[in-house]
C-alpha cells in the first residue's frame, strides 16, 4: 500500500540539537497531543494545534543551549514530564512549564547525550557517561571514543539496568554498573539510538540504531551477547541518521519505523512478515531532519509524522487529505485560520521592520564614534565532513540558519572538488597563487535564494596533508562570515574497522624512542582519521584500519617509547614514515626507524588492485564503443548483425553509462596509487625510480597482471 | 500540478538544438530532429506506414512511425516551415558545415541544395526587413546569410564572429522584423535588414535567443545564464551551474502571455513568469533536454508545449486549464506563503539580535570578542584602482588596492566580475603570515569593456574565526588597460582613422576622463597612451576644425574607440577615413591564401574521386579472384586495396586541415569587413560592408582596399 502524507508547518523556533522534540502524551482518547521542543536559545515550547493555529502551552526563559529533550515520570504512570539538558545542568518540567527540577551534573564538559527512566538519570559528555538514581551519583564509565548518544533497555521487562552508549568508533558499548559488559560491532559511527516499539519490543531487548553514514540496523542486546536482526545499507547514499521513533503511521496496527536524515529525508519502513523493514514512504525537507515522532497532532483523528529540522521548524506529515486550494490571485477562498494567521504575521513583521530599522540606524551612528566597536555575534553552522566509504572521497555538508550567500572555499593542499547533483549553488574556480601564498583550491559558490545548506564533495591524495576551510557568508546584516576548518590527514582514505586479515603479507614500521604514549598517541592522531583525540586509558593501544579506495589495511599498536605500524600496503608504511619523521623532528625527539618490507606484499597489493582496475579499464572500453554501436544500429536499422559481446553493450548501454559517470577519473586515482606503490617499493631500498614512470604509465595503457607484476619485479 | 499529456520514447538520440515540427503536408505535424551519423529523422505518427522509401528517406526498421533521412554530414541546425509563396506543407531546411538543405519531406525532394562556404551553425526561417520573400537565414564563420525559396542568395552581411543562435524579432516596434544574432563574442547584434542597429554585450557565447512577445526576447548563454530582454533593457536574468541547451515562448499558464521554458543540461525543464523570471512550473528528464518545441501532436486543436531529451524521450503539456488558476506546481500556496512571511520574520529577529548583542559589546577586548572578529565600528574600507606597467616578474595589470585604516587585517577578498576573470569570480587569500590591513589584486581584463567589480572584503583580527564583509562596487572604465605614460622609445603608429565631429573638445575630454583610467584627469583632446595588453601605442589628436584623428595599430582597438565615442556623443552617422597598412597587409596575405587553398581543394577532390574508381576497379578484381579460387591474386588484391584506404584516409585528413585552414582564412576575411565597418558609424557603416562584400564577389581586392581607406564606394 502506497502511503500518502502531506506536509504541514506548524511553528519555528530557534535552531535545534538533536532529540529535542517530543510529543506528550494525550490526554483521554482520539485528542491531539501536545508538542515540546527545545532549542539552541534555552528555550523549552510546549504547543498545541488549535484549528490550525499553534497555542503555546508554556515557553521558558532563554537561556544556555538545550542538547536533549526527554520524557520521563515514575514508572508505570503516563509519561509526561519534560527533561532537557543544557550546559551541565539536567531541568525539569512538568507538563504545565512548572519547572520542578534542577540537577547540576558536575561535569567538566556540557552533556550531549541524556535518557530518562523512573527515577534513573543517564547523562553522557564527550568521553563520560554517568548514571544517577534520584539525583545521587551511582555509576561512571569512560568511554574509549565520544559518545553520540545512550539508552537504558525499559527496566520493567528486562528487570535490571542494562544502559547502552553509541560510540563514534562504530561500536555500541552494553555496560553493567561501571564496567562495560560487551561491545557491538555496527557497521558504522552509530548516532542515535532507540528502543524497537518505544519498548524495546517483545522481551524489552530490541534494540534500533542509526549511523553517521546513513545506515540502519535492529540489534538485540541480550544478557550474553548482542544478536543482529538486520542492517540496511545506505545504497542511496542517503544523508546520516539522526533520528528515529516507531509508530504505526499505516494504521496497519503494525509500529512502523520513522528515520529522519542530516540531508533532509524523512522516511517510513513498515517491517514485513519476516520482520525486514521495507521503505513505505519518503519525502525531502531542505534542511536535516533533528527529532521525529509519530503522533497526532493537527488535527484528531489524523495521525502525522512530526519533525523538526535545523533551523527550528517543527512541521507534520499528516495523512489528513489536503484539499485542493485556490492559487495566488483569489485569495478570498483561502481559508480563515490561514488568513488570520497570514494577517498576524504581517502586523508582527511590520513592528519588527520598525525595530531593525531603528537597530540599523544606530549601528550606522556606531560608526562614526571613534570608541565603538562592532561585534557581531557568532552565529552557529552545523558541519560535517565525513569519509564515503563508497568513493573514497570526503563529503562537506554546511547548514546555516539562515540562508546563505556565498562560500568560499580555500585548501593549502591538491585536492579536487566534485560536482554534487543537489548542490544548486553556482561554483566558479579561481586562479591560485600556490607559491607565494599556498593556496591550491580557491572556489567560491554563489548560492541561489533560500539555501540553507549546502553539501560538497572533495576527494584527497593520501600523502598530501593539510587544512581545508571554508568561509561561510549568510544572508544577514550586518554581514559577516564565519570560518570553519577540516584537516585533510596524510591516510585520509583510512576509516576505521574492527579487525583485519591478519593473513596478508605485512611491511612493518617500528619506532622507538624517547616520547610519552601521549605523544605517540597525538602523532597517529595526525595521521589517521577517526581516532579519538583523547590519549587512551591504559598503557598501550592497537587501532585497525582500512583503506576504503583499495581495500588495504593498517594496524598500529603502540604506547610509551614504542610504536609498531604493519600494513600490508607499502605506500601507506612509507607515508607514515615520512609524517612521523617529520613531526618528530619538528618537536625535536630522537626517533629509532626501522622497518622491515616483505617483498610478497606489493604483489599481494597489485593482485588486490588488479580486479579493480581490469573492471574498469573494460568499463571504459566498453563505454567508448557505445557511440559507435549505436550508431551502426541506427545505420543498419537493427543490432542483429552484431556479435552477442557488442550486443550486450547496447543492452546495458544505460547501466554502463550511469555506473562510469558514478566513478569519475577512478582509472586516474588507481593509476596514481600504482605509482606511488612503485616509487615507494624502491624508495625503501634506497633507489630513485622517478625517471622509470613513464614506462610504468607505458605498461599500464596496454595493461596486463602479469606484465605489471614483471616490472616491478625487474625493475 | 500540471502533468505530461502524452509520453513517447523514440529510441533515436537527438542532437541538442535541432528539433523541429514541421506539417510537410499541411496538415499532420511532425516532430524532426536532428540525429546521430549524420541522419535526421521524422516522427510522422499520424499517417502510419504509407510512406514509400525512396531517395534520401528510408523507414525506420525499428518503428514504423519514424522515417529516417540521410544527409550524410553532421547537422548542424535544422528548422521547418514555409518557404515557397505557393507550397501547401512545410519545407524542412536542415544546415550542415558545408551545405544548406531544403527538402520537401511531402514530395521527397530537394527544393534547392546550397553549398555554403561559412557554414550553418544557426538558421530562423521567417521574414526579414522589407524584403517580399520569406527567407530561410543561416548564420555561419562571422556571415549571415538569406536564401528565397529558390535558393538566391537574397540577404548577406558579415556579424563579428562565429553565429551561433538566430531570432526574427519587431525589436524596433516598426512593424518589420529585425535579425537577432547572438555570437561567439558575447554579443547580442539586432540586423535591420544588413544594417547593425544595436548591440548588447554578454558575458559569455549567446547560444540560444528567442523571440517572447512584441519587442521583448528572451536568451541563453554557455554559463548557465537565460533571461529576457526587452529591447536594450535586461528584465531579469538567473545562472545557474547548468546549461541551458533550449529555451522557447509558451503561455503554459493559460494567462494570455508567454512563459520564458527553458530545457536545461540536467534534464530540468522549467518555466518562468517573461516580467520578474519567477518559476511556475517545473519537470525533470532523466538526461539533457535536447529541444524545446510546440504543436498540435494530438490534432485535437491545442497547442501543447513538447520537450525532447538527448535520449530521445518526448513530453507533451496542455496549457494549464482555467480552474488550476496558474497554479501548476504541486505545492501549496498557502503553505508557501506562511513560510515566507515566517523565514522573514526570522530573518528581522536575528538581525535584531545582532544589533541587540552589538550594542551591549564594549570596547575593551577579552579572548572570546577576539574569535568574534571584533573590529572598531568606524572601520571603513578604501579602495583605489591604477594601472601598472608590466615589470620583470608581473605582466601589466590594473591594481585594486584594498585597505583598512586601522589595525584590523583582511582576511580575503572576494571580487564578483562578469567577464573579466575565468570563472565569475576571483579570489585573494593571503597565507596566514602575510596577513594585513591593505591587499592588492591584480586584474588583467582580456577586453575592453566596462565592467561592475563587486568586492567583499572580509575583516577581522589575526586569529579571529569570524569576520565582517565589506561590500563595495567598483567600476571599471571601458579602456582601463592604457597607461598615460609613454616610453619615448616606441615607435610611432603607422595606423590611424580620421573622422569629423560637430562637437566641443569639452565633450571629448569628458568621454575620455569617463572611459579611460586617468588618475588626474585631464583637460585637453591631445593625448598619447600605450596599450598595455600589445604594447603599442595610442595617440588621439583633436583640431580645432573637430577633426579627430586616432593612431594605432590596433584596427579592433579603433573600432571600438570609434563605436564608444559616436555612442557617448549621440552620433548617428559617421564617416571616416582609414589606413592601417600593416592589418592591411596581413589582409592581402590572407586573400592569396584562401585562392591557393581554393586550388588545393580543387585538386584534392579530384585525385579523391581518381582513388575511388581505383578502389570499384580492385574490389572487383579482388572478388574475381575469390570466386576464381586464385587466392594468391586475391590476397595481392585486398593487400593494395587496404593501402589505398589507407591512402584515402591519409589525404582525407590532408583534405580536412585544408578546409579548416580555409574556413579559419575565410573567417578573418569577414572579420576584416566587419572591422572596416566599426571604424564607421550608421549609413556609412552599412554602404562599406555591402562595398566591401561586392568587392571580394568580383575578386576585385584593390577596389576592397579602397573602400576599407576610404569608406565609401564611389572611387
């Protein structure tokens, strides 16, 4: 069955964190629940839907930026006491915007992460996690990486406390007490965790989690260990997730799950007969999706989908059917409420044009003292920059609460920049003075009206290091622009894993010397994405890692005075060498470089490469033949004459084009890494092989496994 | 919301701008487009395979709906419509490089076959002027050129280069049609006849223009821009990242007036409101549009707007019917409305809220204002432009230097310009260590034109995160790349054009402080400048008779100087006398080129048509001997055959670089009549192109040369 939801706005409020909207529960039957939503300004909204018109229940004071907002109340009774986070400090509300609580956590840092049970309070920072019973300390834990998000299994069917962490380093801590029970692999930075049902289904275990790169799964956390149900991949190459609840928004009497994105997308998965979620319904808001619930709020009878997005519009997909409406040019036959509402607005802008004129003229007065200073507050842009594991290439999202101008964009290292289908905004390359001045990419965007967020797409050479920025111009008075910073790591194709093939033939760098495990530690750091720039506990460390584009590996183990990096990929041992050499010498340390190349791993390497680059040199063969084919057909009339092989071409003519234009100038990178793999093979036996290249590039244009493998052998 | 009425795949690709409808029998239409391999093909679904194949036409075997026609060249435009006065169906007129082809599709056959040595790159059908016959008008290599229904040569003049888009439109509102040419040079030039009236200067090639309604046109440029012109005035204009590859006038709207429909690279088609560019209405292809056409497919007596894409997909749309009341896209008024006035209010709120914080910032500055960028509020930016000349390590350029009056640094400039940098934009960003208050930009613009410098200037601290953005606009003169002062070493030069003015030295003087980068000024017509982009030298020479005399070497320069001039000064003929005798002799080189690669031509063809009657004579040996059963011979036989392809292929490509060397000296030929043409203004203007074209007909080039000197025709 096809689901048919239309949108609706509701409100705007300021700009919101993550899981800072939820719907109270309702008062008798079939009436329409009341929305609380918290914001970047402090404040708590608690709103009803009145004949289409948004009444406020309660509005608090402004005040530090609220991170989360949960619903709690002793087990057992409805509900609906709001919890919100915000600095270091946990408040409460009742329902009537009484505030009933005030708990200072004593934390160093503000809390990101919080859940709400009976009389259990979970709060999370960056790295800590603390448990509170009744406002009194009970447990603490560590965490190895930050944590995103925490969840305790419903205590009433599971019986005991069993909370769980969302960690950057893509596992799912389960801890009990203080300590940590088990750890549970998923398959990417998990952001947001949820129970199945908002109960955790059947045995309260279930358990629903959503990563950083858009994937989905349902895991169960059991009392010996954690059972995958499913994962769903991100073959769309969705945006990230950043929220989810289950309702039954089918009305099919089955909960249904509701997954809103950081692109914007806000989908619904109904699960199937065995239990494998399928997608119902999808629709794109501009800006990323923070908190969604299922509920119904417009109008009773009718059950909707409410989101709020970055910028602070809470708005519903309802499957109230929306009657066709007049266009512009008839306004009589708009609809009362809408007309009220349109004229309040008006009057309200009007008043505040008043006011921003008169703040623009004495900020014009401002200047013309000599004392004054103009200061314009910092105004908040919610980034990302992640690794795609699909393309190798980094992604850079940038939302403004309001819309942008332009963007200026400025690395002091080669990378190149990618075109994406969404981004509308106009690019134009400027010419970059890299001596004098070490720009290597100077690009502006100019942004059409309303865009709010924009989504980039970069890709990085392993071995050239360096920051890019980006200067953020909004459309605001009195301008100003912001700048936001993103390293460009010598491994920056490096993502972490859990384990590698300890098979393969290994090169092994070893380092020894006079340096801290902190050191060592801040060093990997600079090198490799993904690490936890806190110094781990305990006395050493191992890290995996892969390389997305070709698939090799890297471990590095090290701790105080002693650092061991294998990877069976010879270009990423000498990238290392060269970084850490470096950095060392910078702070002055005496470093012991060793290192041992297991001749076996570079044809190891080249056999991993070969299946990649076979199918894309036929890739492109094939794509080069297409025009040609097609145009012999429509000479000849008909593809009968031709031989099954060409044949097949003009088939598959659409998949091939589309899956060449997914991977541009993939032969080129592959090329480049032959290189660097054969420049760095005999950099390690202290040979200069510079001048050798262009026969390399030779021997890959007519290329052949073997032939390869034979010159980097001889060579 | 408005959807397709009819959907049709073709399975035939379409080359982009090539689409036609024509009724060849008066009553059906046809849609007809341009194919690959040189083919056009015509989808005639109304009279289902009556069609006998004969001479150029052939049916299609995949689909009976589609006849095929052989032109056997790459098309390079193609149109439909009535030529003859006395034909009952549309004539098609397909263009290719070498030749123009009008066909009878009715009668299958040729109404006329022109060779047309400039080529066809545009071609409108329609009536021009006040000349009786309809003509079919292709633009070529810097040539515009009319052909009657019988194929004479009725209309001819020279443009300033390469055409590439064509439109008939009353833009005088005298009730005549003008020719709009739009060209490789970023100008829009209106033909009265062969007599230029306007100019208007773009940014980028002109590669589509279409007439709207009365004196109003809307066009499209290489960079992703369209927009409407109504006259010389813009209305509006929007870019974006793709191109527009067709744009047509159509009332989707049902409201009495044209909607501007564009079909971008995307696949996007849209359609915006002719005043303000507003779009109402919006679908998607999955691959580039291709053309932009309109009709009565469905023979119900509607119009429909049909819409092609490159791969051969058809849409048809119905105008929209009275009760969607313009409203065609799918999303709700109302809704829009309240989000607007709502991102509005948001938008006051939070400017209000930087005037708020700003007033309560103090001066006396702590960490944190440092990250905001604080700045003293009477900070103001100061720009000045000159002209430097160019030393060892820098070509000449104009300087802008930015600078800040007090210790405030500039972080990075951003320059906004049209035509003067690669992109639209050129950007300064200093490395952090070279940070301070004052920038300078080099600008080098490639033309003379006047250009709008839109600077942004971000200003901050050395460590600030945020900063504010100065915007200022600075204009550019039309002739900034000319410097006052002279080396005394140049040599003088030999070139110069002469002409009379009834107007005060004043005025002149005026002209040249408004057009020229003078820092002082200047108050006398007498004055010596050197051309930093050639080096030369420019000397303007004012007597007191009003005689005005220009030297340079540059004949383009004193075009322009002459067109600048006669505008500013309201003139609307001028007469003048020129020599430039080393153009001029780099002119007579060129003309004894194009005869001797006139000759070579000549013998190519016929040693080409020598190897062709080798190669009947071979093939028929060589199967001689294969049904003989000599293989020996047979072998021998294919062994020559295959030289002499490979012969022919060989003087194929002797024969293709000759025509391209001979298209390059035509090219400048017409170039050479236009440029004689700029130095006059008006009547003048149009008698010395019409002398100057009847010269090279009659291979009369001393008589070509007297008319470029002397102006006029009578000898």
């Amino acid at each position: 069955m096809e689901l048919n939801l239309n949108h609706v706005d509701y409100l705007q409020v300021g700009v919101t964190s993550q899981k800072t909207m939820k719907l109270l529960p309702s008062v008798g039957r079939k009436a329409t629940q009341k929305v609380a939503v918290a914001d970047h300004d402090g404040v708590v909204t608690c709103f009803g839907m009145k004949k289409g018109e948004a009444v406020p229940v309660f509005k608090s004071l402004p005040g530090q930026k609220i991170s989360r907002l949960e619903l709690g109340g002793a087990l057992g009774t409805p509900q609906e006491k709001i919890f919100v986070s915000s600095g270091s400090e946990v408040r409460g509300y009742t329902k009537k915007g009484k505030q009933f609580l005030t708990f200072e956590a004593n934390l160093t840092e503000s809390i990101n992460a919080m859940h709400v049970s009976g009389a259990d309070l979970f709060v999370c920072a960056s790295y800590i996690y603390n448990h509170y019973c009744d406002c009194k300390d009970q447990d603490y834990y560590l965490s190895g990486d930050k944590i995103n998000d925490v969840l305790c299994l419903p205590v009433e069917t599971v019986g005991r406390i069993v909370p769980i962490l969302a960690c950057q380093d893509r596992v799912l801590r389960v801890l009990q007490g203080s300590d940590l029970q088990y750890d549970v692999e998923v398959p990417g930075p998990p952001t947001v965790l949820e129970l199945l049902n908002r109960d955790g289904g059947k045995g309260g275990e279930e358990v629903l989690y959503g990563t950083a790169d858009g994937k989905l799964g349902l895991v169960r956390i059991t009392k010996s260990g954690p059972i995958t149900s499913w994962e769903l991949d991100n073959e769309k190459k969705k945006g990230g997730v950043l929220c989810i609840d289950s309702f039954d928004i089918a009305g099919d009497g089955v909960k249904d799950i509701l997954v809103g994105r950081d692109d914007g997308t806000v989908e619904v998965y109904s699960l199937d007969g065995s239990n494998e979620p399928a997608l119902r319904f999808e629709n794109v808001l501009s800006e990323s999706v923070t908190s969604i619930q299922g509920g119904c709020v417009g109008k009773e009878m009718y059950d909707e989908v409410l989101t709020t997005t970055y910028t602070g519009w809470v708005s519903g997909l309802t499957t109230e059917p929306q009657q066709m409406v007049a266009g512009p040019g008839d306004e009589i036959k708009m609809s009362r409420e809408t007309q009220g509402k349109v004229s309040a607005l008006r009057a309200e802008l009007e008043q505040l044009q008043v006011k921003v004129l008169q703040g623009r003229e004495k900020y014009q007065q401002s200047s013309q003292s000599s004392t004054a200073v103009s200061a314009v507050p910092v105004f908040s842009i919610n980034d990302k920059f992640t690794l795609c594991q699909d393309d190798a290439s980094y992604s850079l999202t940038l939302e403004v609460q309001t819309a942008i101008d332009n963007l200026l964009l400025q690395s002091d290292v080669p990378i190149d920049l990618l075109d994406v289908d969404k981004n509308s905004a106009v690019v134009s390359f400027s010419e970059c003075d890299s001596e004098s001045n070490g720009n290597f990419l100077l690009a502006t965007y100019r942004c059409q009206a309303n865009t709010t967020r924009l989504e980039l797409k970069v890709r990085s050479i392993e071995g050239q290091y360096g920051t890019l920025q980006a200067y953020v111009t909004p459309r605001l008075q009195p301008k100003t622009c912001q700048v936001r910073q993103y390293q460009i790591k010598p491994l920056s194709l490096h993502q972490r894993t859990h384990s590698i093939d300890q098979e393969r033939p290994a090169n092994t760098l070893r380092l020894t010397g006079q340096f801290s495990f902190a050191e060592i530690h801040s060093w990997v750091v600079f090198c490799l994405p993904e690490v936890p720039e806190k110094t781990p506990a305990g006395d050493s460390i191992t890290f995996y890692f892969q390389n997305t584009f070709l698939g090799t590996q890297l471990e590095a183990t090290y701790c105080k005075g002693e650092a061991n990096f294998k990877s069976d990929n010879i270009s990423t041992i000498s990238i290392l060498k060269d970084v850490l050499s470096k950095e060392a010498t910078k702070r002055k340390i005496n470093l012991n470089i060793s290192y041992e190349v297991n001749e076996d791993s570079v044809s190891h390497t080249l056999r991993m490469i070969h299946p990649k680059l076979e199918y894309q040199l036929i890739l492109a063969k094939k794509v080069q033949l297409i025009d040609a084919l097609k145009e012999l057909q429509v000479h000849e009339g008909n593809a009968d004459f031709l031989i099954p092989e060409y044949r097949s071409i003009l088939d598959e003519s659409a998949q091939l084009l589309e899956e060449y234009k997914k991977q541009p100038a993939h032969l080129e990178r592959l090329y480049g890494m032959i290189t660097d793999l054969f420049i760095d093979k005999f950099k390690f036996k202290g040979q200069n092989v510079k001048t050798k290249v262009s026969q390399l590039l030779a021997i890959l244009n007519n290329y052949e496994l073997d032939s390869l493998m034979d010159f980097f052998s001889e060579a | 919301m408005l959807v397709p009425i009819f959907t049709l795949k073709l399975n035939h690709k379409i080359n982009p701008r090539m689409v036609a409808i024509g009724k060849y029998d008066g009553i059906h239409p046809c849609l007809t487009a341009a194919t690959q391999a040189g083919k056009v093909f015509i989808h005639n679904p109304h009279t289902r395979g009556q069609r006998p194949a004969a001479h150029r036409l052939s049916q299609s075997t995949q689909d009976s709906d589609i006849s095929l026609l052989n032109i056997n060249q790459a098309v390079s435009c193609l149109t439909a419509g009535t030529l003859g006065p006395n034909t009952t169906g549309h004539t098609l007129l397909v263009g290719s490089q070498t030749n123009l082809l009008a066909y009878d599709v009715h009668d299958n056959t040729d109404v006329f076959y022109k060779e047309v040595t400039d080529g066809a790159n545009a071609i409108v059908l329609g009536k021009l002027g006040d000349i009786q016959s309809t003509l079919a008008i292709i633009g070529g290599n810097c040539a515009l050129q009319g052909f009657d229904y019988e194929g004479n040569d009725q209309f001819w003049t020279v443009t300033g280069d390469n055409v590439r888009s064509l439109v008939l439109c009353d833009f005088t509102a005298d009730g005549k049609n003008e020719l709009l040419v739009g060209s490789d040079d970023f100008d829009i030039r209106v033909f009265k006849e062969d007599e230029l009236v306007s100019e208007i200067a773009e940014n980028e090639t002109v590669t589509s223009l279409c007439h709207m309604h009365g004196s109003r046109f809307g066009y499209a440029l290489a960079n992703g821009t369209v927009g409407v012109y109504d006259r010389t005035a813009r209305y509006w204009r929007i870019k974006s990242k793709n191109h527009a590859m067709s744009i047509h006038a159509f009332d989707l709207n049902a409201d009495g007036v044209v909607e501007l429909i564009t079909g971008w690279s995307n696949g996007k088609i849209d359609a915006r409101s002719d005043r303000t560019g507003e779009v109402i209405f919006k679908d998607n292809f999955s691959s580039s549009v291709a053309g932009v056409v309109e009709g009565d497919y469905r023979m119900d007596g509607q119009i429909q707007l049909i819409c092609t894409s490159v791969e051969g997909e058809v849409r048809g749309y119905l105008p929209a019917s009275k009760d969607m009341k313009g409203n065609l896209m799918d999303a709700s008024v109302e809704q829009d409305l309240i989000r607007e006035l709502s991102q509005r209010k948001q938008n006051l709120m939070l400017e209000l809220r930087n005037y708020e914080d700003n007033s309560k910032a103090l001066p006396g500055v702590s960490e944190g204002e440092f990250k905001m960028g604080v700045i003293p509020a009477n900070t103001q930016l100061q720009t000045a432009l000159s002209v430097r000349r160019a030393t060892e390590i820098q070509r000449a350029h104009i300087e802008l230097n930015i600078s800040t009056p007090n210790e405030t640094i500039i972080r990075a400039v951003l320059i906004f310009a049209e035509g003067i940098f690669e992109g639209e934009s050129h950007v300064v960003h200093p490395c952090a260590q070279n940070l301070s208050g004052c920038v300078r930009v080099p600008i080098i613009p490639p033309k003379d034109i006047p250009v709008d410098l839109h600077i942004k200037a971000f200003v901050g601290g050395k460590t600030s995160t945020q900063f504010h953005v100065f915007e200022i606009t600075r204009q550019l003169p039309r002739f900034s790349m000319y410097d006052l002062s002279v080396d005394s070493s140049a040599t003088e030069p030999t070139g110069k054009v002469t002409f009379n003015i009834n107007d005060r030295p004043q005025r002149v003087v005026m002209w040249l402080n408004q057009n020229f980068l003078l820092p002082e000024g200047i108050d006398s017509p007498d004055i010596t400048f050197t051309a930093l982009r050639e080096g030369g030298l420019l000397r303007i020479n004012m007597q007191h008779s009003g005689e005005i005399t220009l030297r340079t070497d540059d004949i383009d320069l004193a075009g322009d100087l002459v067109q600048s001039l006669a505008s500013f000064l309201a003139i609307e003929d001028l007469q003048a006398e020129a020599d430039f005798p080393v153009y001029f002799k780099e002119l007579r080189t060129t003309l004894t080129e194009v005869d001797d690669f006139h000759s070579v031509h000549q013998k190519l063809t016929a040693a080409m048509a020598d190897h062709s009657n080798y190669v009947r004579n071979m093939l028929v040996q060589a199967e001689d001997a294969r049904l003989m059963g000599d293989w020996r011979n047979m072998k021998k036989r294919y062994i020559e055959l295959y030289d002499l392809n490979r012969d022919l292929i060989n003087e194929y490509k002797i024969r293709s670089n000759n025509h391209n060397a001979l298209l390059a000296r035509l090219k400048s030929v017409n170039q050479a009549i236009q440029r004689a043409g700029r130095l006059r203004v008006g009547k003048p203007k149009t008698q010395v192109i019409t002398a100057c074209r009847d010269a090279i007909k009659n291979n009369n080039i001393n008589a070509l040369f007297k008319i470029m000197r002397a102006g006029t025709t009578s000898s």
